[in-house]
C-alpha cells in the first residue's frame, strides 16, 4: 500500500524492518561513532566528580532539544531559573527546566537497571508537559509544515499505538545481534513515527537516545545530547525521517544518526577537557584566597550552578550563611566569579564555565 500523508498510518511496519540495516557503509560509520563515545566515557571518568557533567550539559540539552520545537528561552533566563527551582521564571523557561527534571527521571531509572518502557515513556511525557494524560486517544493528530501542509499522519487508536509501542518494547530491550548505535538509530525513528502523545513527542524521543547510550553501557553518565547536532542540521534530520516512512531508505537515516553521535561525542569530548581546565585553574588560584580544606568542596558547588547562591553552598554544608557569604566574595576578589544582583537575588557568576556550556 502507497504512503498517504493524509491518513493516519497505521500501518506503520512494526520492528526489526525486515531488510540488511548493517550494510558497509553503516558498520564504517558505526565504528567511528562508537571510537568517540569511547574518548568520551574515558574523558568524563578523569573529572574528579561527574555531577558538574550531569547538571551543566543536562540543561544545555534541555534548552537546545526544546528549542527545535520552537521553546525558546535565553540562557540566563535557565541558568537563573535553575537556581530559583523555576520560581519567577516565564513559561518557556519552565517548560525547559520540565524536560531536565523528565531527562533525569530517565537516567534514575537506568540506573535502577529498569527496561525502557512505555511506562517510563508516559511518566517523561507527563514530566515535560506537566500532564495527567499519556497514550493519544482522540484522533485528528497531523503534522504540517510551515505551510500549514500535512508532511505525516501518524497512528491513530490508543490500541494501536500501545501495540506498536509494546513492539518498540521489545526490540530495545531484548538482545539483538544489531549493533547497539544502529538500533538507538531504528528505535528514534520509530518512536517518532508511533508519534504516541499528543505533545512532547521529539523532547521524549532525545531522551531515548541518551537512556539507551546509558543502558548499554556506552556511557556511564547522560552527557551525549543529539539535540545540538539535530539543530544545525534540521533539514536533513526531517528528510532522513521521511526518507524512511516513504521510500523505506534506512542507510541514510541510520548514518545520520551514527554521524550525530560521532560529532557529539567529539564535541562534548572537548567541552570536558576544556572544563577540567578551567577547574584546575581555578583550584589553583581559589587557593591564595579560601581555606585549603575548603577548595575542593566549594568549586564542586561553583561548577555545578553557573549562576551560583549562597544557600547553595550552605546545603552543602560549608559553613554558615555569612561564612559562605565570604566564600563567593573571595572567589570574586579572585577573579574566578561575578556578583549580580537581580531582584532579590545575588547571583555569582561562573562567566568562563558559562562560555564553555553554551558557546
């Protein structure tokens, strides 16, 4: 049966697709992305604690893989919202921060070796959209182009959707001779075209990835986001989908995502360098200016907040709220923060962590 854009499609073949999905090409790209990821999961074990990775790239994440569905907010705007839990932050911000607390659920319950789910799908979509829905029910889902034209109609019936999603189950979590890159490749397409929820679907989507770098081991902590490489290459992101749903072409869909991982991996390899730097920089100079003892502990806090507060260090049991009052100071007289005023806040800036994270 021809594609129809306009009907619902719910014959959407279920997985594995019954053709070669390793042909030389793939396997060529394949072993460059997994050499990357490798670099990468060795570059993160050298950072002393790997909490400044989870917090500082999460929320990059978040913003950029909210950004393609045009949620668009400023990075002040999310590092300042961070730091007050969302309080006073404006709606776009909001729905970001949603999308870092649904993306560390997901890595909770990797951790908890739990299989990737529908369930854990719903719960994250519940997160990001603040939710108490899940599957699509009504009909009438399209997408459209800028036009206002119908480019897909996904599935429709809740039933339908389910059972697509419980085959979607299924090839993540049972054992495949498939290399684990090409199936993360298989898998986002799928979940994308089952298109399950009646929002939120592409943010729910790059959560996948990550959770199955993660689950497979490739990684020890989420820190490959594909939503950077997606963006700079939108056009070929939504052709290589398409390419699949109406002319079966897996090859070049599969590379495109083989070729995202490896550039990702590459980049966040030099943000992680870059960062342990600039930290042992900073060890270097907060010395002359804070206790010894104190060091490690404080710039721990300073790297894992941007826009860092007082209380942060204060719920990490350094000291009182004037000890640790004095603490940023002497970071600032170092050179090393900015105190800002904003409100009723004192925000002290990490600028050169910040210029790292978001240039």
């Amino acid at each position: 049966m021809a594609f129809d854009r306009n009907a619902p499609y719910n014959e959407l073949p279920l997985l594995p697709p019954g053709i070669d999905l390793e042909s030389k090409a793939v396997l060529k790209q394949t072993i460059a992305a997994r050499a990357a990821l490798a670099d990468l999961k060795g570059a993160a074990r050298q950072l002393p604690n790997q909490g400044v990775l989870i917090q500082a790239l999460g929320l990059q994440e978040a913003k950029l893989s909210s950004e393609i569905e045009n949620i668009v907010t400023t990075n002040d705007a999310l590092f300042q919202g961070f730091a007050n839990d969302g309080e006073g932050s404006d709606h776009q911000t909001k729905e970001v921060l949603h999308y870092k607390d649904a993306l560390w659920q997901g890595f909770q319950w990797v951790k908890s070796d739990m299989p990737l789910t529908t369930r854990l799908f719903e719960e994250m979509y519940r997160v990001i959209k603040q939710a108490e829905d899940g599957v699509r029910r009504l009909p009438g889902t399209r997408l459209s182009n800028p036009m206002g034209e119908t480019i897909y109609t996904p599935p429709e019936g809740e039933a339908t959707i389910r059972d697509k999603l419980a085959n979607l189950e299924i090839f993540i979590n049972e054992p495949s001779e498939l290399d684990p890159l090409v199936r993360l490749a298989v898998m986002h397409y799928q979940f994308e075209a089952i298109h399950p929820f009646p929002d939120g679907n592409g943010r729910v989507g790059r959560i996948l990835n990550i959770l199955l770098l993660l689950s497979e081991g490739l990684l020890d902590v989420p820190i490959v986001y594909l939503s950077r490489y997606i963006m700079d290459n939108k056009g070929d992101y939504y052709r290589g989908l398409a390419g699949v749903t109406e002319r079966n072409e897996w090859e070049s869909w599969i590379l495109f995502m083989l070729r995202a991982v490896e550039s990702t991996s590459r980049l966040t390899c030099e943000r992680i360098i870059a960062i342990e730097k600039l930290m042992q920089e900073a060890a270097d100079k907060a010395e002359k200016f804070l206790p010894k003892v104190q060091v490690a502990g404080i710039l721990e806090v300073v790297f894992r907040h941007p826009y860092c507060k007082v209380k942060f260090l204060e719920e990490a049991g350094l000291g009182s709220r004037p000890t640790c009052t004095k603490y940023l100071r002497a970071l600032v007289e170092a050179g090393l923060l900015r105190e800002q005023a904003v409100w009723r806040e004192n925000y002290f800036i990490n600028d050169a962590f910040f210029n790292i994270l978001t240039r």
